[in-house]
C-alpha cells in the first residue's frame, strides 16, 4: 500500500497535530554523533555478504561473528508452509531450474515444501556451501533461539498470500517466540505493506511492529497508531526526517525508532549514524560496527 492510500484509509484518526522539527540539520548530525550509544547492528538476511542469504549457515555466521540481531524474509509455499526466502521466485538463490526446468517462473507459491526441501539454496555463493537448504520458519526459528540472538522478521510480499499474518503468528507462537521474553527484547515484525504491519498489531499489540518505507512526516501519526518502527532505505535518510519520526511516540507509547536499510559501507554506515539512526540492517555487519563503534 502506498503513503497516501494509508493516510485515506486512517483518515478518521483525530489528534494529528504539526510538527516542529527540533533543530537545525547540522545541530541534529553533531548531537546523533556524539550519542554514547552507536545504533544496533543487524545482520541482512544473516551474515549474507559471506553465506548464502537467508540461510541456517548465514544466522550461524552471524552469530559467530557476534552479532546478536538477524533479519529475515517470510513467504508462503503452495500446501501452506512458511519458509525464509527473499525473492518470490526460487531461481536467483537456488538449483531449482535444473530440478524442475518445466516449471518456469519458479514461483515459491507454486512449489510444495518438500519440493522446495530438495533444492540446493548455497551453491550460487560458493561450493562450500552446497547443500544449503530453505529453511522453514520453523528451522530458521529454531535455529534463531538456539543461537540465543533476535530476529527481525520481514512478511515478504503479503499481497501474494492472503492470511499469512495470522500464519507468521501461528508458528511463532507454535515454536515458543510468542512468550513474554521473546516479544519484551527479542521480535519485530516488519513489512512493506501498511496494511500487513496493521494485521499483525491488531492480532497481537504486544509485539513490536516496523513499517518498512519512508512515509511522509505528515503522514507519520497515523502510522505510530500501529507501528513502534519506521525503516527506511538510507538514500532516502535525513537527520530532519530522524528527528520527526523520534518526536511521535508509536503504538506502545514511546518514540518510533528508525532502523535503515541497505548500509554497507563505512561512509554510509556513519552518515546515518549521524543522523542518529536507531538501528542499521546490512550485508557487511562487521564493516557497519567498526564504522559505527
């Protein structure tokens, strides 16, 4: 959904008043830089600048490269399995159009899981790691809380599968992640779509949710009705756009928090540090904390 279609639908939302940005750029750039704390460092789709995205092998690498928190891709197969992949199409990470070359486009919708079991997901970035596999929610979970980190975790095209909110719920809450330590300290559900990041904090308002985009600052309040995050792309990034989004409080009554995505590189990494950024999802984490400190 786009901004404007969200700021029609919540249109009956009453208390949205100005905002008065606090500053001027380059006294909000020095005040974000001289923070003691440096913005959270979150693995994209793991460590996937040095494993293959999305996999078991990628929340491993993370972890032992210290990295607490790893962010994901949720989607939903034909019989109604949810696995981590990023594309809605199998083909970039996976062998799956020489397993099954008559099945173009490739759609994960359109497979089983146990089809989408057989496939070879870490051969594309590397022979050591062939055999990687597409892990379900379940073994990704799994595998999240045995390595005791936290998880972003993006619904990934919701307009492809009606429902899957409620599904990305069931398993958690299935696999133990729905528990009050798990939801406290250790959970955000994101998404591109407004409505989805909506689904989910009306089924369950005590996890913390993101909007996934760059709203506009006028449109800001009638998102923090449902979300506790706004994660914007880092080119789209100001420290004036920092400062309004931090002076709403979100859904659970505090500040919005912004964590930006793709940053991989020291330049990068320390501009939206300075904007005072919350949070910096990237491929390259190690790169991202030696810039941010």
């Amino acid at each position: 959904m786009h901004v404007r279609s969200v700021a029609a639908l919540a249109a009956t939302t009453v208390g949205v008043t100005a905002l008065v940005l606090p500053g001027s750029a380059a006294g909000i750039e020095q005040t974000a830089a001289g923070r003691e704390d440096a913005p959270q460092v979150i693995a994209h789709r793991g460590a996937s600048a040095y494993a293959p995205e999305n996999t078991l092998g990628a929340v491993d690498l993370a972890d032992e490269m210290g990295f607490a928190w790893v962010e994901n891709d949720v989607q939903r197969t034909g019989d109604g399995e949810l696995v981590v992949v990023h594309d809605d199409s199998l083909a970039r990470t996976t062998d799956v159009e020489q397993k099954f070359p008559d099945r173009a486009p490739w759609k994960v919708k359109d497979f089983t899981a146990a089809e989408i079991a057989t496939l070879d997901a870490g051969s594309w970035r590397g022979s050591e790691w062939a055999g990687a596999r597409v892990p379900t929610l379940k073994q990704y979970l799994n595998r999240v809380d045995d390595n005791n980190q936290k998880l972003l975790l993006e619904i990934k095209k919701p307009e492809l599968y009606p429902g899957i909110e409620k599904d990305t719920l069931r398993v958690l809450g299935e696999e133990g992640w729905l528990d009050r330590s798990h939801v406290c300290s250790r959970l955000v559900i994101q998404s591109f779509g407004a409505d989805t990041v909506r689904a989910v904090h009306h089924q369950r308002p005590d996890v913390t949710t993101g909007f996934l985009g760059t709203p506009a600052v006028a449109d800001l309040p009638l998102y923090a009705a449902f979300t506790d995050q706004i994660n914007p792309s880092h080119t789209s990034l100001t420290a004036e756009y920092v400062a309004a989004v931090h002076s709403i409080k979100g859904a659970h009554g505090k500040p919005l928090r912004v964590s930006t995505w793709t940053v991989n590189d020291t330049a990068a990494a320390r501009r939206v540090a300075g904007f005072g950024v919350d949070g910096i999802i990237t491929n390259h984490p190690d790169v991202v904390r030696d810039a941010v400190g």
